[in-house]
C-alpha cells in the first residue's frame, strides 16, 4: 500500500511539473529573441573560460594535478550544474526572500501539495537551461580529447553521478533557503551562491584542508571534482553510493529545517 502510494504522489508531481515545464516552453517560443540571446551568452561564457584557463596553463602542462583537458572538465561539470539548477529550482528558491516579505508565501502555504516542492520547482527557466550547453560542450571536448583512454563506462558514470550531485546541490541550496522563510535576508542564499562558486575548482587546489573540508564537512566535491574523476576512470560506483547516501542525508536535514522554519513563519497579514 505505501508503495502504491509512493507512486501515486510520484506521479502526481510529475504531471504538475510538466506543466510547469510546458508553460515555461511556450514562454520560450513567445520570447524567442530571449532565448537567442541566452544562446549567445553561451558561446561569450566558454570564450571566456577558455581564455583563462589558457592564462592559468600557458607556462606550465599541469596544475596542481590537472592537465588542462581536466580542468575544462571541471568547469564543463560546473556550467551544467550551475545554470541548470538555476533553471530548475535556483532563481526559484532565490525568489522566496521576496515572497516571504511581501506575503505571497501564504499562497504557497495554502496549495495542495508540499511547501517545499512548490517553492523549489513552481516555475522554470529554459533561458538558464539554455547556458548549461557551454558546460556541455566542454564536456564533449574533453570526451573527444581522450577517445583513446576513456571509457563508456566512464562516461555513464560520470553523467550519473552528475545526476547525484544535481542532487547534493538541491539539498544545500534547500538547506540555505529554508532559514529564509523564516528570517528574509539573513544572507545566507548568497553564501550559498558563493559555495557553489568554489566548486568551479578542482578541490586539490585546497590541498589537505579542502579534502576534509569538501568531502566531509560540506560536500562541495560530489558537486564537481568527483563527477570529473569518474569520467577520468579515477575513482569506483562506491563513490556514487556515498554521494547518494550524503545527499539523502541533506536532503532529510532540509526537510527538518524547512519545517522548523515553516513554523516560525509570520504571514504577511496577520
């Protein structure tokens, strides 16, 4: 029976934020010159970082353990993640700072489904989503670059375990988000932008500090550098467990919080 429930809700979601998905698509088709633009955003934002990463190797053929195929790896992994979860559920949870001041949030409170859920994924982006193709494209490169080392393997562990830290992110996002709700601007949604930042970095740029600080203590690793080692052949499927298994433990820790602060909340008008 809770299985049959578990599908059901599943289900349910799933046919909410399709529609959601769709209202933001024919947005796109209306507003295409938007979307045009976002494309070229794209081509300036890889210009960009190809450029500097050519500054930062012109001298030399590693860095801090990186060769420089690896590094557009790195950032490849970080523009998908970076301007999906933006399309996704980012300016979203942004946003709520704003709702939470002017009291929309109580709308929020009031529909049939999770609090949550609805403040995460209520709307969505294609001109976001639309950037994460520079990721891709560095992405390829690197895959194109080394047909001769790396595997299909390699490659379908490195997506998934892209897919887990898609996960990790939503969750410390959440996390940051929820003490919003309760107290707007505290601040922290943009200490949550400037930890994902760092992640644009191999985390051996931290030396010993950054492996017990990303890996154990904020998990700022499973974001970008272990997706990376993955397509490298670096590291085993144990790592995309642990990676789930941390982000399941965030994500309960969210919800806790997003509860407590839920609590807390003062409408608008009362």
């Amino acid at each position: 029976m809770k299985l049959k429930g578990f599908r059901n809700t599943a289900k349910y979601y799933w046919r909410v934020w399709r529609r959601i998905v769709n209202g933001a698509l024919s947005r796109g088709y209306i507003y295409k010159r938007e979307l045009f633009i976002s494309l070229i955003r794209s081509i300036y934002v890889v210009l960009a970082q190809i450029i500097l990463l050519n500054v930062i190797f012109s001298d030399t053929q590693m860095y801090v353990g990186w060769s420089k195929s690896e590094a557009y790896l790195v950032i490849g992994i970080w523009n998908i993640l970076n301007y999906t979860s933006w399309a996704v559920f980012g300016i979203n949870l942004i946003r709520l700072e704003s709702s939470v001041i002017d009291g929309s949030f109580d709308y929020i409170l009031l529909k049939p489904i999770s609090s949550s859920w609805l403040a995460s994924f209520g709307d969505f982006f294609i001109y976001n989503l639309s950037s994460a193709i520079s990721g891709l494209v560095l992405v390829c490169y690197y895959i194109i670059t080394n047909l001769g080392s790396i595997t299909l393997v390699n490659v379908c562990f490195g997506f998934l375990s892209m897919c887990v830290a898609f996960f990790i992110w939503y969750s410390i996002f959440l996390i940051f988000a929820s003490f919003t709700v309760s107290s707007p601007k505290n601040g922290l949604l943009a200490v949550a932008k400037e930890l994902l930042g760092i992640t644009k970095y191999p985390i051996d740029i931290f030396k010993n500090v950054g492996d017990i600080l990303f890996c154990a203590i904020i998990p700022l690793a499973f974001l970008t550098t272990v997706p990376a080692k993955f397509f490298m052949g670096e590291i085993s499927f144990k790592s995309i467990l642990y990676g789930l298994l941390v982000g399941s433990f965030l994500y309960l820790g969210a919800r806790c919080l997003w509860r407590f602060n839920v609590k807390k909340y003062n409408s608008a008008g009362s």
